[in-house]
C-alpha cells in the first residue's frame, strides 16, 4: 500500500480552504426540501456511526450501513463541472444542474 503523506497534507488543506465557515454559512439555492433520504458524513472517529445509531432507535428510521454515496460523488465531480474542476475546488462550482443530478443519485 502506497502512503503519499504529502499528498494527504495538501487534500487536507484544500478541503480546509474550500469548506470554511464563509462556504458553510452560505445558504444553497438548490438545496433539496425532501424528507428523506438523510445522510450522515463524517470523518472517522468523528461520531459519525453513533449519531446513526442513535437516530435509528426511532422507528421511523432505519440505517444502511456506510455507503461510497459521497466518494462516488466526489469521484463525478470534476466531470459535472466546466472545465473539470478536480474536488474539494468544484464544490464552489456547483450549479442548480449539477446539485439536482447530485440529489437525484
């Protein structure tokens, strides 16, 4: 197994730089207004599988166990965008479009 350690520290700092209190403050056109699906993101040992668990208590939920939902669309991400925009940068590009193929998936 491959370990770029420096390639790791500059993924981490793009996704710092992009996903900022400005980017995450801002409210989103073309966000979705269902009720359902929920997604959970986190990162490892951030407490993301116990917030599953907990919420799956109600009986109105029901959990599907860690997905590649979000690595799938990180991976599309630079072909939906103008130019393809390699990710964390193309988050800043997405249009309506591009958020409703997104949603859709």
């Amino acid at each position: 197994m491959d370990y770029d350690g420096d390639s790791v520290s500059k993924m981490t700092g793009n996704v710092i730089a992009v996903f900022n209190q400005e980017f995450l403050a801002q409210s989103f056109a073309f966000a979705s207004d269902t009720q359902s699906p929920l997604f959970i993101v986190g990162m490892p040992r951030s407490g993301a599988t116990l917030m599953a668990n907990i919420l799956s208590n109600h009986r109105s939920i029901a959990t599907a166990g860690e997905l590649p939902t979000m690595g799938d669309h990180v991976a599309l991400l630079p072909k939906l965008t103008e130019g393809g925009i390699p990710y964390p940068q193309a988050v800043k590009h997405i249009t309506p479009l591009i958020a409703a193929r997104l949603i859709n998936d």
